[in-house]
C-alpha cells in the first residue's frame, strides 16, 4: 500500500509542477498530454508549455514569424496546430528538435516561401499541412529532410511553375494535393522523385494541355486529378501511367479525345470527363480495361456520326454516363438507351439569308460562332481546330479566353485578325503552315498571355507584329524555320516570361538579338545549331533562370556569356561537342547555379579549376556518358542532392582514392564504375577494392578507420540517412 501511495502523491506532484508551468492564456491536459492555446493574444511561442506535452494547438495567434529552435522546449510533440496564426515566415531550423512530430498543420497563414531548411529536422513527419497560405515558391531541397511524409497538402497557394525535382527526398509520400494553385507549367522531372506515390490532385490549375512527360514518371499513381483544368484536347497517347485506375479531367474544356489517348495506361478503369464541350467521343483504342466513362454534361451530338463509339461501348461491355443534347428528337435521351438506327445524320442548316441588312448579320455574328467552329459560352472558349480553313475566322464571342485554331492552312495571320477579342488569354496557332506574321497581326489582343506558334514555317518575325498586345508571357516558336533569333522582335513585349525556340536552325547568338526581352526567365534553344554566342548576346537578359543549350554545335562553354546573369539556376550544356572544360568557366554563375547538365558531350577532361567558385548551392549535377577518366575535386558539394556519373570510364587507381572516398560519404546513387584497369572495370567506384595498395588507404578526409575492416564506420548515422534521401528519382530517369 505504501508504495501504491507514493507513486500516486508523486504523479499528483508532477501534476501540480506541469500545471504551474501551463502558459496563462493556454489550458493544459496532462493526463492526455495536450495543450490547448486557442485564439489567443500570442505573439511568440510560449516557454513555459509542459516539457512531455505530446499535442500543441495554437490555432488563432498571431506569431508572424516561427523563429528558428521554436519548439527545443517541447521534444515529445507528437501533433502540432498551427492554423490561422498570421505566420508569413519559417525561419530555417524552425522546427528542430521534433524529432517525434507526425503531423504538423499550417493551413491559412501567409507563407511565401519555403526555404531549403525550413522543414528541417522532422523525419518522423507524416502529414504537413499547408493549405491555403500564398506559397509562390519551393526552395530546392526544402522537402529533403521529410522521410517518413506521406500526405503533403499544397492546396489554395500561389504556385505557377514546378521545376524538375521540386520534391526530392519524398520516397513514402502516397497523396500530393496541388489544387488551386496557378499552375501552367511543370518540369518534365517535377514528379521523378516521388515512387510512392498513389494520389496526386493538380484540379482547378491553370495546365492548358495534358502534361504527359511529367506525369509519365508516376509508375505507382492509382489516382489522377486533373478536372477544372483549360484543357482542350487530349492528344494521342497522351498519358502514359502504368498503374491508373481513377482519371478526373472533369469541368475542364474539352472538345476532342484522340482514338489511343489512354493506349499508354492499360489500368484505366473509371473516366471521368463531365463537364465538358464534347460533342461525341471515338472509341477508345488500348483502353480495354474501362469499366465506366462519365460524359454528364457535355453537348453530346447523337447523329450517325457517335455510332462507331455507341458500338465501342457495347463491345468493350463499357458503362456510359450521359445524355444526348442534340438532335432535339434524341434530347434528354441516355447514351446506354439509343439504338443505331436512331442516330442519323441530317443535313446542315442554310446560311442565314442574303436579304437580311448588312448591319443585323455583324450583329449576329458577333454573338454567335463562326461557321464549321465550336464556342462554348460557359467555358469563354472557341475552336476551329482541324478544319482546313484557309483564313482565319472571324465574329468569336467578345468574351473568348481561349481560342484554339490548331492544324489549320493559313500561311499568313494578317493585320488585324482577331478584332473585338480584348478578353483573349490564350491562343494556339500550331501547324497551321504560317510563314508571315504581318505588322499588327497581335493587335487588340491587349489581355493575351500565351501565344503557341509552334510547328509552322516560320523564319522571320518583325515587332510590329506584337504591336498591342502588351501583356505576352510565354511565346512557343519552336519547329520553326528560324536561322536566327528574331532580332528586334521582343521590345513590344515587356513582360516577356518563358521563349521556346527550340529545334529550329539557328546558328549562332550575337549581341542585340535578345534586346527587349529584359523580363525573360526561361529561354529554351535546344537542338538548333548553335556554334557560338557571343559576349553580350545574353546581356538584355538578366533575369534569366532557366538556360537550355542542349542539341547543339558548342565546342566551349560560353563563359564569356553567362556573364551579367546573376539568377541563373539552370543550365544545360548536354550533347554539345564540348571535349574540354576550363578553369572557371562557371565563375559568371556560381553564386547562383543549383543544377548543371554536362552529359552526353563526349567530355575528354575537366580541369581541376573547373567548379572553381561551384558549392553547396548545386543540387543537380549531370555527367553521365562521358569520356574523362577523373573529374576535380568536388568536397564543396555539400547540398547535392543528385548526381549521375554513370557510363563514365574511370581510371581506377591512386590519383582517384580522393574521389573514391567523397563517393563512400555521399548517401546518392552515383553510378560511377571502372572503365580500367583490367582487374576493376566495371566496378563500381565505391566498391572497388583496387584501392587497398594506395598510400592512406584505411585513413579518409577525417581519419575514419578502413570500411571493410569496421562495417559501424561505413555506416551514416540515422540523421544523416534521413536527411538526404537517395535520388531515386535519378534511378529511374535513367531507366
């Protein structure tokens, strides 16, 4: 009894110590181990919250700013709420010391930005909140340290682009959730390191086309979100998703699904396209796994020509959701109730009368659509796609958004061509075989915003052709007959954002072919011919981030250039015949480069100066299927997070025991094997015992015992195993 007794007055004391040390404005369970602070006049996090508290809710403060250590005083969290606190900045470290915390919720603030180690030090982390703050930016690596997450709520931020590996060390995370954001543009790696992943929610963005490249990397997703998206067409084979079962492309802005669409992803069981402007559908070849198709919603024409589909249906034993919306004797009508014989063909309506006033067919065209052409008033959009017109066509709605004019036979967009569509946003004139844009082509179109003029015949482009259309971001000329860039041609466009001038001809960049272009972040010039660039050509550029040099004819690196842009963070020099790199020649750069492409080059050697200035910012370094035999000294490195040496023929002697041993200390799959001598090739560098005979072998950088005589020594810590994932994604990018 009396020990019963002890144990009972020693409970209640540490009970009355835990009481005491409960923040006045707060109340404190301690049987339960929470802590409950709601809505509250706090501006700091409180000191005194009982040391053994398992759950914190601090929902409805106003703490602006979570300072670094903010919870040292607190390491058996478990559960953390902090909703509604005005927070507006994670300072780096912010959460260290929780080691223990799974679930973490940050909802409704006004976070910005998340630094690269604003996350650090929550490993057990299961769930993290962040719905509804104003994130407009991911730091590279800032998901690095989250091993064990497996739901991460982006949703209702502000978020337009995601580049490639945005989300590198998220190896267990099954749901991603990017709902009402602003997206339009995601890297073709933004989800290469996430193979866990089953769910992924991207609905009500901005994405105008189906992001196939991207979404190809998700071998595991089951789930596919993609609805209340402006996507107009789903071109053929577009998805290539191994394991979907469940795809929502709902209230999007669908007019046309190709035949082989889903031929890629042979799971496919649930479609669901509601809401959409779909007059009829093909049958759906190499989907032979659906089990339902949902088209509620859509002006569905069932005349003869939804016979091949109607039949698919009954065939491929498909269960079809929706009703006709025309002819008017078939309106109302289910899809599985017709029969063949009902949908017929009928003859077109006459042309509206050539007695009617010139002034009434203007006033009726204006409101409806042209003839052979789709407009949806609920959606603001207009299509002519596919039609063989010879002219562009005019009298759209004033509201048109979107106006989709692709795989027509214009060769010329004259002046004035898209009267009366101030609304426009978006516009798509691919392979419509236009060889002249003429002086004010653009103008009027004061609101648009893309302009894609991709695979058509262009090689000249002049200004004036932009004249009145101000607000241009993103300006697709790629697949075009370009022998140079347009010189002259972006002073029009101020807010000029991302130029892809891909795999035309150009041959070389000279001082003045930019000008204008002083807003341009990403400049895309991939497989043309490029030999030279010279010093100033990049001058008017100095906000350029992203730099895409692949495919082309460079024999150096264009050091001279890269001068004056202090934001690069991207640059890609692969398969250009570069065989040698010199001292320094990323210096311009360094302060800012985080992922640097140099595979597929035939590179011969790198100087031992060549990284000179190169450090902790490099994330991404890429050097696979190359020709050296050693490469400089990379300790610096210290934040990469992936690196590809693979196919690189390493001399595998004592000049490479440094290298050897930084390859022991890295927790990355690296690749890197012996191409000699004899008795290692093909070995991998890390394992390659030829270095046993070296002088200082057994003694690393900081005198570590030899690894194959202490397995312990070999061996990271937990921490650092957690803290830097291995770059799967990488893995299976090479594959």
């Amino acid at each position: 009894m009396g020990p019963s007794w002890g144990l009972l007055l020693l409970a209640a004391a540490l009970g009355a110590t835990a009481a005491a040390r409960c923040p006045a404005p707060c109340v404190c369970d301690n049987l339960r181990a929470h802590v409950l602070c709601l809505n509250g006049s706090l501006t700091a996090i409180p000191d005194t919250i009982p040391e053994l508290t398992r759950k914190l809710d601090l929902r409805g403060n106003s703490f602006m700013v979570i300072p670094a250590g903010a919870f040292l005083a607190t390491p058996y969290l478990t559960h953390l709420d902090l909703r509604h606190c005005k927070v507006g900045r994670l300072e780096e470290g912010a959460f260290r010391g929780l080691g223990r915390l799974v679930y973490l919720n940050l909802a409704s603030n006004g976070i910005a930005l998340l630094y690269q180690e604003s996350l650090d030090g929550l490993f057990s982390l299961q769930q993290l909140i962040l719905e509804g703050n104003r994130i407009e930016e991911i730091q590279p690596g800032a998901f690095g340290h989250l091993a064990s997450l497996t739901v991460l709520d982006l949703r209702a931020n502000a978020l337009v682009y995601l580049p490639d590996m945005i989300f590198q060390g998220l190896q267990v995370l099954r749901w991603l959730r990017l709902s009402h954001n602003a997206l339009h543009v995601l890297g073709t790696e933004a989800f290469a390191a996430l193979p866990a992943l089953r769910r992924l929610s991207l609905d009500h963005n901005e994405l105008q086309a189906l992001p196939g490249e991207a979404l190809a990397r998700l071998d595991g997703a089951t789930r596919l979100d993609l609805g209340h998206n402006p996507i107009t067409y789903v071109a053929e084979e577009a998805l290539a998703m191994a394991s979907l079962r469940h795809l929502f492309l709902d209230h999007a802005s669908l007019q046309d699904v190709a035949p082989d669409a889903f031929a890629r992803s042979p799971q496919l069981r649930i479609l669901d396209l509601r809401e959409n402007q779909l007059q009829g559908l093909p049958p759906l070849a190499g989907a032979g796994g659906l089990v339902r198709v949902s088209l509620d919603g859509n002006p569905l024409l069932c005349s003869c020509l939804l016979r091949p589909f109607h039949k698919w249906l009954a065939r491929a034993r498909v269960q079809a959701e929706g009703a006709c919306a025309a002819p008017p004797a078939l309106r109302g009508r289910s899809l599985d109730s017709l029969k063949s014989p009902e949908m017929r063909c009928s003859r077109l309506r006459p042309p509206p009368s050539p007695t009617a006033p010139p002034e009434q067919l203007s006033s009726a065209g204006s409101r409806q659509c042209p003839r052979g052409c789709v407009c949806s008033p609920d959606f603001h959009h207009g299509s002519c796609e596919n039609r063989d017109l010879r002219e562009i066509p005019r009298h759209f709605p004033e509201d048109t958004r979107l106006l989709d004019l692709r795989r027509n036979r214009f060769r010329t967009v004259p002046p004035d061509a898209f009267p009366g569509l101030k609304e426009l946003v978006s516009l798509h004139l691919q392979r419509c075989s236009i060889r002249e844009l003429q002086p004010g082509a653009l103008r009027g179109l004061e609101s648009l915003v893309y302009l894609y003029l991709t695979d058509n015949h262009l090689s000249t482009l002049e200004a004036a052709a932009f004249e009145g259309a101000p607000q241009l971001a993103y300006l697709d000329l790629d697949h075009n007959a370009f022998t140079r860039v347009p010189a002259g041609t972006f002073r029009l466009l101020p807010n000029l954002i991302s130029l892809h001038l891909q795999h035309n001809a150009i041959g070389e960049l000279v001082e003045g072919d930019l000008a204008g272009a002083r807003g341009l972040r990403w400049l895309y010039l991939a497989g043309n011919a490029i030999r030279h660039i010279a010093p100033a050509a990049l001058a008017p550029t100095k906000m350029l981030e992203k730099l895409q040099l692949e495919g082309n004819h460079l024999s150096e690196v264009p050091t001279a250039a890269l001068r004056g842009l202090p934001a690069l963070s991207e640059l890609k020099l692969s398969r250009n015949p570069i065989k040698h790199v010199g001292d320094g020649v990323f210096l311009p750069v360094a302060s800012s480069l985080q992922h640097l492409y140099l595979d597929n080059m035939g590179l011969e050697w790198i100087s031992p100066q060549a990284f000179t200035g190169l450090g902790p910012k490099i994330r991404s370094l890429y050097l696979e299927s190359n020709k050296m035999s050693n490469i400089p000294d990379m300790n610096n490195f210290t934040g990469l997070e992936i690196l590809n040496l693979q196919d690189v023929p390493f001399h595998c002697d004592c000049q490479l025991l440094p290298l050897h041993r930084w390859i022991n200390k890295l927790n990355l799959c690296v690749g890197a094997t012996c191409g000699s001598p004899a008795e290692a090739q093909g070995l991998k560098v890390k394992l390659s015992t030829t270095f046993q005979t070296c002088p200082g072998w057994g003694q690393g950088e900081a005198g570590e015992t030899n690894p194959n005589k202490t397995k312990a020594a070999s061996k990271p810590s937990k921490k650092k195993r957690l803290g830097k994932s291995p770059a799967r994604g990488f893995s299976k990018r090479r594959a």
